[in-house]
C-alpha cells in the first residue's frame, strides 16, 4: 500500500481484492415467531438447532452456524419493493443431502416453494420460509464442469424438475441430515446495480463474475460462482433500509487476520464508516444492510 495525497494508505492492485479463501457465514434473520421460524429451519430445511438462548436460535450442520433468528416481536415487515434479503442460499454437498431437505421442506411446507432451476453450475431449490424470507438449497457441480469467458463464468436458468430429483437422488432409508451445509451465498435486493458494484467490487474486493445488464450483478471471491449477489428485480430505486423484521446481518468470512486489516484499511482509505474491535469488521451497505467480516484464523 502507499500514501495518497490526503495521507491515508492507498491499497495496492492486490490489496484491492478479498482472499481466494473467502467464505460467507451465517446470516441473521430478525424473525416476529421463533418458535415457527425455529421449526421451519430444524424441521424442513433439516439443520439442527445449535444453541439456543432467551430470544435467539442457531441453526446449522455440524458445527457450522448457517442461520441465527433473533426475536424481534416490536417489528413490522419491510414493504415488498424495499431493499434487503432476496434468498440466504444454503449448499449441500452432495445431491443426495439436498434431496432430503428438498423432501423435507416441500412435504411439511409444500406452499413454501417458489421454483427451481438448473444454473449450469448448479441446482437449485428455491423457498420462503413462513415470514417470507428466501430461501435457497442448491448443489455445486464440480468447478471443473464450469465454463468461463473473459472472466465471466457462464450461468443460466434451465428447467429442473423436482419430482424427477426426487425420485434420482431421495434415498429410500431414513437419513440422519447430518452431511455438511454452509451458506454458499447471500443474494440481496437493491436499489441499483451501479451502485452495488461500486461497493462490492470496486470497495470491498469482490470481482464480478456474471452479470444482467442493470438488474443483476454476480459477485465472488477466488473463482468461486457467486458469493453474493445484488437485484433489482423487486426493488428498483430503493433507498436505505429501516428497521424491519428480515435480514439482520450478512457475514463474510476471510482467511487471516491481515486479510481483516487489509479490508479494514481499504475501507478506511474509501471513507467508508466501520467498526473495528479487532476481530470484527462491522459496517452498513448502501442500503443500510449490515455488513460483518471476522478472519478465520481468529475463530
């Protein structure tokens, strides 16, 4: 990094990008019924509870966190056209784990689901748990099977039928639902694709990885399809978030604890407002969804 004019570090070509090993964790839901969304999470999508304590539930695999709900009963649901979450997407590893939380979700909340799609790097499930938040479940090919072009990694949205998914990968025996899952990652709505990319990509250190004209932006660290990704679809032109039941907090998970300065100061070189305790990086989106990122190493 070297000096600017203003005296603050400016980053270096690598410095501007986040870590290959760069990872999304779990994502904080602020829910009005926690013993329903609590359910919905155990039972449907098959995570196990983790912890539980006065008005919070975590939820994951193993012991990897993948949905926190914290009980915020004094909030009202957000407008549908405001900014915030449009799906936490959960990967399985393989397709048969997905097919069980597949069974699960469609056989004890079968109006919660909303589609699903081949996207040539994966297949995908998508629901709304019963406080309207989306929810994805998808598997990865292997990254050997992706496509890439000029630094874009060739996605679409194919017919995927689940009763025939089913029927392919559903094992016959009873399952314990204790394969791996992580949160693969976090899509959200926003006002603007522009401005998503010039805070993600150009601040933060993502890179783009796939793009829809001004409606959607794909973004990733170290090769990956997508970690995150920003539309519009729903909520063109929306300004900063209020308070709302929904999205609390997105995190993102970097390899080192210089990975955590180095954003740090990337942010700091920008303007950018943030917390910083040492071990947790905490700052707001254009959009006013709150932004963690702790390092691996501190954990």
């Amino acid at each position: 990094m070297t000096n600017d004019v203003r005296g603050r570090i400016a980053p270096t070509a690598a410095g501007d990008l986040l870590a290959a090993d760069t990872s999304m964790g779990a994502v904080t839901l602020l829910v009005a019924d926690l013993d329903l969304m609590t359910a919905y999470y155990r039972d449907a999508v098959t995570l196990t509870l983790l912890a539980q304590g006065k008005g919070i539930s975590v939820l994951g695999r193993g012991t990897t966190p993948i949905v926190i709900l914290e009980h915020a009963p004094g909030l009202k649901h957000a407008a549908p056209r405001d900014a915030g979450l449009f799906h936490t997407a959960i990967l399985f590893l393989t397709q048969a784990d997905l097919a069980e939380a597949v069974y699960a979700v469609a056989s004890r909340h079968p109006r919660s689901f909303t589609g699903s799609a081949d996207h040539l790097v994966s297949q995908a499930f998508y629901f709304n748990d019963p406080e309207g938040n989306g929810v994805e479940l998808y598997w990865d090919r292997d990254r050997t099977a992706w496509s890439w072009t000029h630094g874009r990694v060739e996605m679409a949205t194919l017919m995927l039928d689940p009763n025939a998914f089913l029927q392919e990968f559903k094992s016959p025996e009873p399952s314990d639902n204790s394969g791996p899952a992580s949160v693969g990652h976090v899509h959200l709505s926003v006002g603007d694709v522009a401005t998503a990319r010039e805070f993600y990509v150009d601040r933060l250190g993502f890179q783009t990885t796939a793009e829809l004209g001004s409606s959607a932006l794909f973004v990733s660290a170290g090769g990956y399809h997508h970690h995150m990704a920003m539309n519009t679809w729903n909520s063109r032109g929306a300004g900063g978030r209020r308070l709302a039941l929904g999205l609390g907090l997105v995190r993102i998970e970097v390899p080192s604890e210089d990975d955590l300065h180095s954003l740090g100061d990337r942010l700091d070189y920008y303007g950018l407002p943030q917390q910083d305790d040492g071990r947790v990086l905490s700052f707001d989106d254009p959009w006013r969804n709150r932004i963690e990122v702790t390092s691996k190493a501190g954990e």
